[in-house]
C-alpha cells in the first residue's frame, strides 16, 4: 500500500484540495488506481449539520454521506465516486474510541490520544486503502500545520510512515510564497518556518508545492530546496490558474508524476491528455455566451453552491459556452424585486434550508414561469417553484412548506419517515436514490434513460393530495420515485424550459460527463436568448 499525504503550511484556503485532487489525476493518467480520503480535524461527526456560509456546500455522496467540499473536488477530477468512509473527522475517530472504551474493550488501561486515537485513525485510512486496493491512496489533512485540532493526524501519518517506510508514505506540503506588489519578488520565509513547523512534528515533507500568484522562480524554488532540504525537482509551481482544471497539467509541466513514480518506485504508462486538454481548449475557447441567475441565500460566499459551478463549468466546456453565472441574493429579490433578474438567460434556484429568502426565491419563480425563462429548481428550488404554482396558478395564495409555516395548503409537506425523528444529523432522505422517469418526456429526452440515480438530501417533498390538482393545471411530473408517490422531476407545458428536481444533479457532474440537467438548462438559454 502506498500512502500521499497532503499538509498545507502558512494560511488555510491555498487550494491544497485541488493539489490533492490534480496529483490523483498525474497517477490516474499513468494507469493507476487512485483514491483519496479528507481529514477534517474539527469536532463534528461529519458536515452534515454545518452551515455552508461557514464551511461552503454540504457535499452528498453515493451512500448518503454528508462530506467536506473536498470530496466533490476528488469526485470530479477522479471521476470516481467516494464512501463517507473517506471523509474522516475528529468527531468520528473519537466517538468510535469513546463507545470502544465505554464497552470496555481497552482492559482498563487508560485511554489516551497516544496511541488510541492515532491507531483509530491509522485504523481507518488502512481500510480505505485495503477495500479500495486502489495503487496510491492520496491522504488530504484539512487545515494548517501547527493547528491543535490536526496535531493527533500528524503524529497518526507520521507513525505510518515508520510502519510502512519511506517509499511508502510520501508528504507533500502545500505552502503559500507571497510576493512583495512593487518589485514582485518572491518570499520564502513563511514556506521556512511552516516547514520548520512540520519538521518538529517529525515530519519532513518530500515536495513542496508552493501556492503564488506568478509561477515561482527559478531562484524562488532554489532558496525552498536549500532551506526546507527537498531537492530542487521537488519543489511544485503552483501559480494561480484560469480554471483549477488546469492545474495537473501545470504539474505535468514540471514533471511532478515522474517524479512522484520514481521516489515511490511504482510503474506508470504514459500519460494521455488528449480529454482533459481538450476540455479546456474548449472552456477557454468559448463561441456563445449565457448569463444564468443563481438565486440563494448564501450567495456571498461562493463555495456554498461550489457543485453548481462546478456543473456549469463542465457544461461551459461540452457547449462552447461562456457561463456568466450572476449569484442574486434571494433576500434582496424580496425587498427590491425581480429587476436584477432582467438581463439574465437562465435562472436557477439551489438547494436551502429555513424561511430567510424565501418568498425572493418563490418571485425568482413566478417570474420565470411568466416570462418563459429557461429554469431550474433543484431540490429547495424544486419544491419552491412548486409552491408558487400553488399559489399563482391553483389559486391556493397560502400555499407552503410545512418547513416554512403553518398553512391550509401544505402543497410541500415532511416525507413520512421524517415524522417522528427528533435528531437532524444525518437524518434526512439522503445519497443515490432510484427516479423513474416517463417515456417520451422532456425529462427522458434529457436522462435518455427510464431509471436514474441521483442524489438526495430532502426532508420534505410534494403533498401527494395535490398532484392531480397540479397536473390538471399543466404541472407534469414526470419523475417519480418507484412506489409512484414521491414526486422527483416536474416539468412545465407551454414553456421552453421551466424543470424542477427534488434531487440534486450538480453532486454527480463531472468534467467530461455534465449534469444533464445543468447541460438541458444552457442549451433552453442558448435557444431562447433574446441576442
Ligand atoms: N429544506 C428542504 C427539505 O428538507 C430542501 C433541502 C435541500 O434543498 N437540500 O426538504
């Protein structure tokens, strides 16, 4: 088993998940199998029950685990799909210690973070590597060196590579070389005693991969070799890029996976770019352009909906097409209505939770519907277009979420197996659930397929009662969970494209591979653009 673990120095936010994700991609396109897993060192058991205007989106995978962002930056450029298993938290390795002592496995010896916490983590990255068999396992430790939270993690890797040797476990330190505006000169300093930090950890890194505006210079990377002793070919460019796509190829450049394949003696075939170079030829190289309205209520910090970018960076490539993606706080749609929805091509509605906004985004809704925007409600979006149909089309003008409020038309109302639940972690309708879609509907003309998975992360869905009310009026499902109550698509007559999911298509979009709906939306805005 081979182990990459992934440290990052001097400041949080370097992009250490796109490194760790771009070398997976330099072993992927050499032929082997990768896989990654993410530290999270704060205390919660998993993201599930964290504010994404803290910690950016909740990401969802297959299995319904509720993961760091990070994991999603793995999925896409891996193209592979993860298990909760590969986000590992402090909460989760101490609650497992915890529950061990408390059945009394330890024998009475005192429990201590040397050496039960650091086997219990050591523990749960070797499983990984042994139910994956995967060649290289890339370990990603979230945070910064010198961190109290992330020191248990260092002392468990540092361990690893004793146990496994040194052509084993390879350290890669991610570091930020900040340059001085006026002369542009490169700073090494803050690499220095980052390193230095690691090192009285009893770690020393084997690449360092420095984060800098311009690409380091030739001398900016010989003063890191010297100071921090790694020789000279270790030592990564890592210069801001267009796309983060972008950035094995910057690593290619530099022979980063020779280099890597060589100090871990692994075997490698040659690596082929032709997909990956294309897709980027064509995201830089747009012919059309759209503006798509995001409309939320996290909107002020951009990775809160990082998967919806993402899936319409991927549907930029596919179409040739520049996204101009305008994010409209929901709040401020409310107050100053639909006016900054005016010059926009497309609209969609994310995913959300609670009553702020809301009535912004059941507008964004209505205004879409009239209007004939091309548009699309995923999951909160979903069921809030859903609710506008309630209320401006059936006449129903209380109509709701029982999420939001009290209501005589509770058109959106909490999934059964919701009721007597009490505890909200991990709780919800989550991961990769069967849809039936309808033959010969937009929806199927979309998926081409009568059986999808996508993934779930819903309490509450459509109100059974209503649905012949809704499809009388012209609001089609034609998406349905097996059993047939569960409704999953809606599609709109008489409208370009008006599509709701009560699912989410943004969590499974990948570079070569879309979302199809995301892919559905652009190409009804491509169409449908007054020029
Ligand atoms: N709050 C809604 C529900 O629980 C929607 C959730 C979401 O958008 N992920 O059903």
């Amino acid at each position: 088993m081979k182990y990459i673990v992934v440290t990052g120095g001097v400041i949080s936010g370097l992009g250490k998940g796109i490194t760790t994700s771009s070398i997976g991609k330099l072993l992927q396109a050499r032929g082997l199998k990768v896989t990654a897993i993410k530290i999270d060192p704060y205390l919660n058991y998993d993201a599930g029950t964290m504010n994404p205007y803290q910690h950016g989106e909740v990401f969802v995978l297959e299995d319904g685990g509720e993961v760091d962002l990070d994991l999603g930056n793995y999925e896409r450029f891996l193209d592979t799909n993860l298990t909760f298993d590969h986000n590992i938290t402090t909460g989760k390795v101490y609650l497992t210690v915890i529950e061990r002592e408390r059945k009394g496995e330890y024998l009475g010896k005192t429990v201590q973070i040397i050496p039960h916490i650091t086997e219990e983590i050591k523990r749960r990255i070797k499983k990984i590597a042994l139910e994956t068999m995967a060649d290289v396992v890339l370990v990603e430790i979230g945070g910064t060196v010198g961190d109290i939270e992330s020191m248990p993690f260092l002392e468990a890797v540092r361990q690893l590579r004793r146990e496994e040797g040194e052509r084993n476990v390879l350290f890669v330190h991610t570091t930020l070389v900040p340059s001085l505006d006026v002369v542009g000169e490169q700073k090494t300093k803050p690499t220095q005693h980052s390193v230095k930090e690691l090192r009285s950890l009893g770690i020393q890194p084997d690449i360092i991969v420095g984060r800098s505006k311009q690409p380091l210079k030739e001398d900016t990377k010989r003063k890191i070799s010297l100071f921090c002793d790694v020789p000279y070919e270790a030592v990564i460019s890592a210069p801001d890029a267009r796309s983060i796509y972008e950035v094995p190829l910057i690593f290619e450049e530099q022979r980063l996976g020779d280099y890597i394949l060589g100090r871990m003696q692994l075997w490698g075939e040659k690596p082929d770019w032709k997909d990956w170079k294309r897709f980027l030829k064509n995201l830089y190289n747009p012919e059309y352009e759209v503006r798509v309205g995001i409309v939320g209520k996290y909107v002020h910090l951009k990775d809160s909906y990082i998967s919806h970018r993402e899936a319409f960076t991927h549907v930029a490539a596919k179409l040739k097409t520049k996204i101009d993606l305008k994010w409209v706080d929901s709040e401020t749609l409310e107050e100053k209505g639909t006016d900054v929805l005016e010059n926009v091509d497309a609209i969609l509605i994310p995913g959300g939770f609670g009553r702020r906004g809301t009535e912004g985004k059941i507008l964004a809704a209505q205004y879409a519907r009239e209007n004939k925007i091309p548009f699309l409600g995923v999951c909160f979006g979903f069921q809030m277009a859903v609710i506008e149909f309630a209320r401006n089309v059936l006449g129903y003008e209380d109509a709701h979420s029982t999420e939001l409020s009290k209501t005589d038309h509770p058109v959106i109302d909490l999934l059964p197996e919701q009721r007597g639940i009490d505890k909200l972690g991990g709780t919800m309708r989550l991961g990769a659930q069967k849809v039936l879609i309808e033959r010969g509907s937009m929806a199927y003309k979309i998926y081409r397929s009568e059986v999808i998975y996508e993934r779930h992360r819903h309490r509450y869905e459509v109100n059974p009662d209503y649905i012949d009310q809704f499809e009388k009026a012209g609001l089609h499902f034609s998406g349905k969970d097996e059993s047939g109550t569960r409704m999953e698509i809606f599609e709109l007559k008489d409208h370009p494209f008006y599509m709701g999911s009560q699912f989410h298509p943004e969590y499974k979009s990948r570079p070569l591979n879309p979302s199809p709906l995301h892919l559905a939306l652009i190409k009804a805005a491509l169409k449908t653009k007054k020029s």
